[in-house]
C-alpha cells in the first residue's frame, strides 16, 4: 500500500488515511502531490506493461505452440493487472456495479462492435492481400495445435482480453489519468496507449479509434461493462469469421 508523510510530525501514514494516527492532524493532499502521485503511477504502469509485452512477445517465438507458455503470459497478464488495480480497489469497484441504463443503451452496445468487427475483419483482409497476401493473422489456425482449437481461442482471444485489458486501460490506467489531465484527453492517451501495446502499425488505425470508442463509453456511463461487452462481441466475432474461412478454404 502506498504512503505518504505528515507534514506536521513527519510519521509515515497510509494515502487512505485523513488523519496522522501518530499526532492526529488532518492528512490533505495538495493538487500538485495529487498530479504526481498519478503520473508516477501511470509510468510505473505502463513501464511494467510494455515490459511484460516485450518479454512475452520474445518467450513466444522462441516456444511456439507451446500451451504452458500461452496460459502462463495470460495468468501473468491478469496478475499484473489486478496488482495495480489493488491500489485504486475502490475506485475500481464502483465501476463493476451493474448500471441501470435504458433498452436503447443496451441495444447499441450489441450492434456497434458487431459494425467495428465486420468493417475491421474484412478492411484488414483486403489490405493484407494487397501489401502481404502470405499475411496471416488468423486466430483460429494460432490455436490448431491444440484439442478443441475453438473453445481455446475464445478463452485466449474473446474472453480474457475483454476482461482484463478494460481493467488495465478503462479501469486502472483511466483512475491515474484523469489525475493528470481532462475527461477529453484521458480517453485519447487511453486509447493510444492501448493501440500502442498491440506493436503493429496497421492495428494502430483501427485500435485507436475503438479505444476511443470504449473511453466514451467508460466515460459517460462510469462502467467497465458496456466496454467489455463491446470488446467481447468485436473479438468473438473476427474469431469466428476466422474460423469459419478457415474450415471453408
């Protein structure tokens, strides 16, 4: 748990409390310790993810098909993740509550990501086969080496992606943000950030602006849900377009 010191007696307290426990005065934090406890907190942050990417990236190439390796990277991932969150848990709590949001909030919420992932799955297709045809990013063919390659690529692509990377960028790094900087420009670094960690320019144009996509909707309705949900239908999607031009081919 992170800490601070009294400015009065100088004892080491907690950044919860609002009192000294040693001499009992008010704990207050100035605007300025505010903005740089937050920007510590998103380098650290995103020191540790980029780290973590560029390790993984260079295990996986050297054990290939390997599925120890695979679900190792993901566990690894999601520790991570839930060890920063650790130091926000309040925070990051509120935006787990269920939102009591209209029939028509919903309704878009299912029908955008199925428009991002038909447009992103067949954009990326065509310029693959102009500048790359031997390209292949097929998620589905990535798990073939193992039994039940489906249900293993929905766990690895549809389902913890979703999940831990909305707790990453939309959660997490979000909180430490908005420290710093406006509602406006949070959504923005949020969304570069997460099409950065991805390390693939022409990712880049289409992950940024569904990161900013999934900012507003963090940012409008205080939810973590509606982006997961969002992020789940779009990757579930592209992955069984994959699976399915795969069986057909």
């Amino acid at each position: 748990m992170q800490s601070r010191t009294c400015k009065n007696c100088k004892s080491v307290v907690s950044n919860e409390s609002k009192f000294c426990s040693a001499c009992g005065s008010s704990i207050t934090r100035s605007s300025v310790e505010f903005r740089e406890s937050g920007l510590t907190s998103i380098i650290t942050f995103y020191v540790a993810i980029i780290a973590f990417i560029v390790i993984s990236y260079y295990i996986s190439d050297n054990f290939p098909n390997n599925f120890t390796v695979e679900l190792s990277i993901e566990i690894i991932f999601a520790v991570l993740v839930i060890f920063f969150s650790f130091f926000d848990y309040r925070s990051i709590l509120a935006l787990y509550k269920p939102p009591k949001l209209s029939l028509f909030v919903y309704l878009i919420t299912f029908v955008i990501p199925i428009g991002t992932a038909l447009s992103v799955y067949f954009t990326i297709e065509i310029v693959n086969g102009v500048t790359n045809p031997e390209l292949s990013s097929n998620y589905y063919v990535q798990h073939l080496y193992l039994d039940y390659p489906l249900l293993w690529s929905i766990i690895f692509v549809a389902i913890l992606p979703p999940i831990f990377e909305e707790l990453a960028f939309r959660g997490y790094l979000y909180n430490q943000l908005r420290k710093v900087t406006s509602d406006k420009n949070t959504i923005i670094a949020t969304a570069f950030l997460f099409a950065l960690i991805h390390f693939s320019f022409l990712s880049l144009i289409w992950i940024f602006p569904f990161g900013l996509l999934l900012g507003y909707f963090r940012k409008k309705y205080n939810t973590l849900w509606l982006g997961m949900i969002i992020h789940f239908i779009h990757n579930f999607i592209v992955l069984i377009l994959d699976y399915y031009f795969y069986s057909i081919s």
